[in-house]
C-alpha cells in the first residue's frame, strides 16, 4: 500500500461517515487527499494522520471523539491492521505485511514515474539563475545556483508544474564596452586598460575572434570595437554554455537584454506602467513609484540625460516574463542581492501582480571550497570548470544540493574525494551500484522477477526499507513545496542506509545449491524498488546513478 493509495482510501472513509451522518460536514470540507506522514516513533504505527485535528471543529465535535468515529471505518480497509488514536486526536495506522511490501512491486512497475507527483500542476513557473555576465567564464560564484537551480527546477517539474529554466544575459550596458576594450587592447599586445578585465582568458577570446576576423589589426578602433564586441561575447557565452552543460545543467531559454533594449521594452514598460498610475517624473527623470509597495524609495527609471537604468530593464524584463503567460517568477540571487527583494516585488505590484502569489525570490549564500585555486586563465577567480575537473560534477552537484540555499557553506574536496561511507554523495552512489550488482548475482544465481509475495516481506529491515521508500513521493512534494532539493539528498542518504542494513541482513541469492524460492523472488523486486528511486532521486539532483564502483 503506498501512501497515496492510504491517503485516497482515507478520504472515502471520511466521505462515508459524512454521508452516513455519523460526521457533521459538508462534502466539500472533504479533501480529495488527507496528508499521510511517517510518525517519529516507529512503534507508533507506519502511518500517521492530523486529519480529525483539522476538521473537528468544523463538524462541531472535538478532535478525540472525530478520530474514534474515523477510526472504525479505517479498520475495515484492506491492508490496515491496527488503527491506534494517540495524543488530542492523531490517527497513527499500522498496515500488515503484505499491503507495506507490495509497495515494492508498484516502485518497479511505475519505474522512473515513481516519485513524481501533481502537487503543482498547473503552475506556469519562470525560474531565472545564473545569468552570470558574458564578460568572463563561470567561477565559484555562480557555482551554488547553477546545481541548486537546476535541482529545483526538477523537483517543481517531477510536482507537475510547468518550469521554463530561463538565463538572462547581461549583455547590454558599459560592461560590455569595458569587454570589447580589454580584448581590443590584448589583442595588440597591450595590457588592458585601468578596470579591463584581467586574465589569460581575455587573450584567448582575442585569438577566437581573430581567427574569425583575420583582418580585425588592420581597422580603426572605433570600427574595431564593434567588430570585436560581437565575435567576444559570442565566444564566452559558448564558454559559458559549455560549462554548463559539463555540469548538466540545461536552460530552455537565453535571453537577451540587449534584444530587449532593441525591441523597445523599456520605453514600453515605462508606458504601460505609467498608465497604471506608477510612474511619475521630477527633475527631468521618469520615476516608478515604488514606495507604494513596501519598497524603501522610489526607483528612477529613466534618467535625467535621457538613459535607461537597469531598474527599467528589470522592470521591462518582469513584464515580458507576464506576457509570456509566466504566472510565477521565481528568481535566484546571490548573497549580496538582499536588496533586490522588495524592488522587485515592487515591479510585480505596479504590473498589477500580486507579490505574494507571482513573484518569489530566493537568496543564496556564500560557497567555498578548502584548497581551491584560483584559474590559470582567469588569474583572479576559481573557474567552475576548475571545480569540475578536479572534483567531479557528481560530487560538486550532490555537494551543493544537500544544504539548504541560505546556509553558508564550505566544501571539503578531501572528504568529496573519499570512497568511503564518510563521503554522502559516494555514500548514496554506491548504494545504487550495490542494488545494480545485487541483481546481476540474484539473476545470474537464477533468481527472476517471475514470482511476488508481499507477505514475504515481513523481516524487520524490509519494513524500514519499505517505509522508507514510501515516504519518497512526498518528499519530492514537499522538497518542490518549499524549493528545498536538500530534503531529497537527505532522504536518498536515509535509503542508502536501510538498503545497506537489509543487504546485510536478507540474502537476495540462494546460499550455495539452496533452491530459488519465492523469498528471493520477491526480495528481488524489493531491491530493484530500491534501485529505482535511488536513480530517480539521483536524478532530481542532477547527479548520476552508477552500475558499478
């Protein structure tokens, strides 16, 4: 019995005793769905419910005497062998041994399905992060957002919202003048000029774009610039999508703010706005007023000289997110983005958006890692593609994705480069590969998938396993809830261990000329239930799922 099929039959329980007057509430205060949770005390049951602590008052009775009504009917459901009511009125539910191990045949049945969950459907979700600027290569600083933004995009989809993974490029303002000088001047054999971008990798961009432009020595620097401008950034951002693959991480859109400039999203930004009242001038600038909503002073839009400021491109950038019928934006911002917070939510209000249901922004903290590098390349930064190559994406991905986003964090590479049980990511990996090696024996011991007894399943460390595995869909629900991809990584370390303890305890394989029976069967299908949501979790993490170690 999976906890969805408990949830379900518990809700048509509730139904009944509503229709047959033994509970004082309308149909509708029924949900579809009541909330399932494994208890803190395994003695206390595999399941629990707070269902009657939310209801009673509603049906004019209190939580003891709804839970004892509810309880009765629970009895009777196929595959629950005890119902105890404990506390002010929680329903803790013990199911028997067959219903908890057929559990694992449904894991292996449903495949890479498993897990995911229709929590969010019908939420049209724009996540924009990393956008890191095309002025120079990936480093550690984007390093947090891309594993974590990735993992939370995945774990939104595997909750059945729609997630469009979106990168904007800063590719307009001064910056990218400072750019286009500091290759211009590399490539005439100069330094670069005061505040340029320093490193070796600003060379080699100027060999990329003279291979591209073997004459570009030969123009004026005014015609150059342009020239060179262009073919640069062109090649960094291939840098840049290139190391983001390298750590799979995948974006369905790029999007550029200079195109939003050249089609003319600022001057209608500021219009559409204007004509919702927001906007106003003094002193020859055009203002967004966004005092009116929490912000803590009005932002200029439009300068006084007759320039954009990168607030109206935020402005202008949200607004295109809403037409292009994104209902929830979520942004990832770094340590030092604080406040952006309310300016933003700000901007959702003055679109006419409510800043509580579409808008959420996210903060990240620091990063580092003990005995990094800095890049050959670059000169002042740590290169993710460093980090990559020395760590291992696996190891640098998994690393990120089992801390909360706003703990500071320090990575130690000895303990990441450790096969042993000290190191989680190995930890997690080789429990896969176990499974994967486990069946391999069992099938070459003649040991199939052709047999299933869930009552079979009825040794101590099968029903942890079991229980385990049965919480992961919710986890995953919840882990997209609350944006928080970690709660997957612990859970997956959680399995591991249960999965190594059964190992340790249940044979799959018969011992020597013992003959294949049922119990290795069936205990078969509970290790490759085990195998599959290890892989599926694995997955929402963006880290991989090893046949061998």
């Amino acid at each position: 019995m999976t906890p969805e099929e408990l949830s379900l039959a518990i809700s048509a329980c509730l139904k009944d005793a509503v229709a047959a007057g033994e509970i004082a509430l309308s149909a509708s205060a029924v949900p579809d769905e009541v909330r399932v949770e494994r208890p803190k005390n395994r003695d206390h049951g595999d399941w629990a419910t707070n269902i009657a602590l939310q209801l009673a008052k509603q049906a004019g009775t209190n939580p003891r005497e709804f839970a004892t009504i509810l309880s009765a009917r629970l009895k009777s459901i196929n595959g629950v062998s005890a119902v105890d009511i404990a506390g002010p009125g929680f329903l803790n539910i013990t199911v028997d041994a067959a219903a908890a191990g057929a559990l694992a045949k449904a894991i292996v049945e449903a495949g890479r399905e498993y897990g995911t969950n229709t929590a969010l459907a019908g939420h049209v979700v724009n996540m924009e992060f990393v956008s890191a600027n095309p002025t120079g290569p990936l480093h550690i600083g984007h390093t947090r957002w891309a594993a974590l933004g990735d993992a939370i995009a995945r774990v939104l989809r595997a909750s059945g919202a729609e997630v469009t993974a979106e990168y904007y490029i800063n590719d307009a303002g001064s910056q990218m003048n400072v750019f286009a000088n500091s290759v211009y001047s590399r490539l005439h054999g100069r330094p670069v000029p005061d505040g340029g971008y320093p490193g070796q990798y600003i060379a080699d961009l100027g060999h990329d774009v003279l291979t591209e432009h073997p004459d570009i020595r030969e123009l004026t620097e005014v015609a150059a610039l342009p020239v060179i401008r262009s073919a640069a950034y062109k090649a960094q951002m291939k840098d840049i999508k290139t190391t983001l693959a390298d750590f799979g991480v995948a974006f369905d859109v790029y999007f550029s703010e200079q195109e939003l400039h050249d089609a003319g999203a600022i001057e209608s930004a500021v219009a559409r706005l204007r004509e919702q009242g927001h906007v106003f001038d003094d002193g020859g600038a055009v203002w967004l007023r966004t005092t009116d909503f929490g912000d803590d002073k009005d932002r200029v839009m439009i300068r006084a000289n007759g320039e954009p400021t990168y607030f109206a491109a935020d402005a202008a950038y949200y607004l295109s997110k809403k037409d292009r019928g994104f209902t929830e934006k979520i942004y990832l911002l770094g340590a030092d983005h604080h406040g952006y917070i309310n300016r933003l939510k700000a901007i959702a209000a003055c679109a006419g958006d409510d800043p509580e249901v579409n808008i959420e922004v996210l903060i990240g903290q620091l990063v580092s890692v003990n005995g990094a590098k800095l890049s050959k390349r670059a000169g002042n930064i740590i290169e993710l593609k460093d980090l990559i190559s020395w760590l291992g994406k696996d190891a640098v991905r998994y690393s990120l994705a089992r801390f909360p986003a706003d703990s500071p964090l320090t990575l130690d590479p000895d303990l990441l480069k450790k096969h042993s049980n000290e190191n989680p990511v190995f930890y997690v990996q080789y429990a896969h590969a176990r499974t994967r090696g486990a069946a391999r024996n069992a099938v070459a011991a003649g040991v199939d998938r052709t047999a299933f007894d869930a009552s079979l399943l009825d040794h101590a460390t099968e029903n942890e396993l079991l229980s385990y595995l049965g919480s992961y869909p919710s986890i995953v629900a919840k882990a997209a809830e609350l944006r928080e991809p970690h709660r997957v990584a612990r859970h997956l370390e959680v399995i591991a261990g249960a999965y190594h303890r059964w190992y340790d305890a249940c044979r799959i394989a018969p011992m020597g000329d013992e003959p294949v029976t049922d119990v290795n069967r069936t205990r078969l299908w509970l290790n490759d239930a085990t195998s599959q949501v290890l892989a599926n979790g694995l997955d929402l993490l963006g880290v991989s799922a090893p046949e061998r170690m």
